[in-house]
C-alpha cells in the first residue's frame, strides 16, 4: 500500500472514532463524558492534521460507527472501549510506518498512548462489576439446565412435557441462585448485595430461557435437545468473548472450561435419564 492510501486510511479511522466517542460520550456522565468528548476532539484534530498531506475530506466508516453503537447499548460502553483500543494498538503500529514522511506522526502515536491511559482508567460501569455475578447465574444456568433438559429428555421424550419441566425448575433454580449470591455478598459486608442478586437472577432467567425456547418449537425431543445444546454454546462464547475483551483475559480457556462442564454434565445426565426411564418403565 502506497504512502497516500495509509494515510488516507488512517485519516478516516480518526474520523470515524471521533464519531463513535462522541456517540459514547452522549450516554456517559460526568467524568466519564469529560474523558470521551476530550478524546473525540483529539481524533478529529489528527483527522484534520492527517488532512493537511492528503488534501481530502474523507466520510466516516458508517457501519462501524453502527456497530460500535448497537455493542454498547448490548454489552455496554466498557466493552465497546476495549475494543476500540485494539484498533487504537494497530493504529499505532500504522503511525510507526508512516513517522519517517510525516513529521507530526510521533506526536500522534504519543497522543493515541495517551488514550489507551485514559481509557484504561474511564469507565466504571455497573455491568462491568457485577461481571462476577452474571458468570455466576449464566455458568450455574447452563450446566445445570442442560443437564436437567438432557436427562428429561430421554427419561420423558415429549417435548412440551420437558420445556415445561425445564422452565419451571429454571424460574425456581433462579430465585434460589439470587437469593444465594445476595445472602453471600451481604455476609461479605458489600454495598450492593441487592444489585448483585438481580444480575445473577437476570443472567440464569434469560439463559434458562434461550435453553428450553427449542423444546417449545420442536416435534422432536432429540432435535430440540440437539438445539439446546448448541445455543448453551452460543451463549458461552458470547459470554466469554465479553469477559475476555472487558478483564482483557484470554477467551479460550474460559469458553473451553464452561462448555467441558455443561456438555459433560449434559451427557451425565441423558445416561441417567435413559436409566431412569428404563428402570420405572416411563411410558409418555
């Protein structure tokens, strides 16, 4: 790639994330709105200054601008940041190209440093500090409904039956998780016990739900647990990718251990399922 064409690409990255801190920054208060809005500014001066060699006005990535936009509202404005800082490190890598035709590139890179700081101390965001709370419900969800939702599934063999066996016990499993984790924060003399309750309660209801919505649709139980068992995956990988760009931890090992656990336990309990129905002649 030629030395306009970088340049040209940098210049609309700057542009296209003054775009989205300004969007951040509309939903951000206080301290976390003065740091988002300070560094939107920085981007469009680079912009400006990178204008300066190509002599362009180049239009922003809109689709990022989106998608940036539609991860924060989903997963918050602290994982959208993080992520936004990977681009940040390749751009810097980019600058480093480029500093040698371009005089005020080593001010830039100093600046996009400066950012990765700033943004390393922005945001605290309640979702982020319960993280704890919703692996708790969504790790207790899965391995204990697949295996619940596997085992009624060969023990019963119609589906409806098992979706509403499987709803039931989650709604009851979900109070009683939320329950525990706010008796266990409030021993622990923590603020918030109440808070941390209601993430672990959400997490396990809403994952109980995305489980047994196949038993409901299916005619077959197998195909319906097969369902099931791919949308815990779904759901693990979402999770782990949200917790590895958030705690900046690899994803790997924590998607690996989650889906160990609740395929093992899944397979536990369909063998037991199959002795169950064999020993008490369950006919349904």
């Amino acid at each position: 790639m030629n030395l306009l064409r970088l340049v040209e690409e940098f210049q609309r990255n700057e542009i296209t994330e003054y775009h989205v801190y300004m969007k951040l920054a509309k939903r951000a208060k206080g301290k976390n709105r003065e740091v988002l809005e300070k560094i939107a500014r920085d981007e469009l001066r680079h912009y400006n200054m990178l204008k300066e060699y190509t002599k362009k006005d180049l239009q922003p990535n809109r689709f990022r601008i989106f998608i940036y936009s539609l991860l924060s509202l989903i997963f918050g404005i602290t994982f959208t940041i993080k992520l936004m800082e990977r681009t940040e490190e390749i751009a810097q890598e980019g600058y480093e190209l480029i500093k040698r035709e371009l005089p005020y590139a080593e001010q830039l890179i100093r600046e996009e440093e400066g950012h990765e700081e700033e943004l390393a101390r922005l945001i605290e965001e309640e979702r982020v500090e319960y993280v704890g709370s919703m692996v708790l419900g969504l790790n207790d969800a899965l391995v204990e409904l697949t295996g619940a939702l596997a085992g009624l599934t060969f023990a019963l063999q119609d589906p409806l039956i098992i979706g509403v066996a499987g709803l039931i016990t989650g709604i009851a499993a979900s109070l009683s998780m939320a329950s525990s984790e706010y008796l266990s924060r409030r021993s622990e003399g923590e603020k918030n016990p109440v808070r941390a309750a209601i993430y672990t309660g959400v997490a396990y209801i809403l994952t109980v739900l995305l489980l047994v919505a196949p038993y409901f649709m299916m005619e077959s139980p197998f195909t319906a647990m097969a369902l099931m068992l791919g949308a815990g995956i779904l759901i693990i990988g979402a999770f782990s990718f949200f917790v590895s760009v958030v705690k900046e931890q690899p994803m790997s090992r924590m998607f690996l251990e989650m889906v160990a656990m609740s395929l093992g336990v899944a397979v536990i309990s369909f063998l037991v399922g199959w002795v169950a129905r064999s020993a008490f002649s369950i006919e349904i």
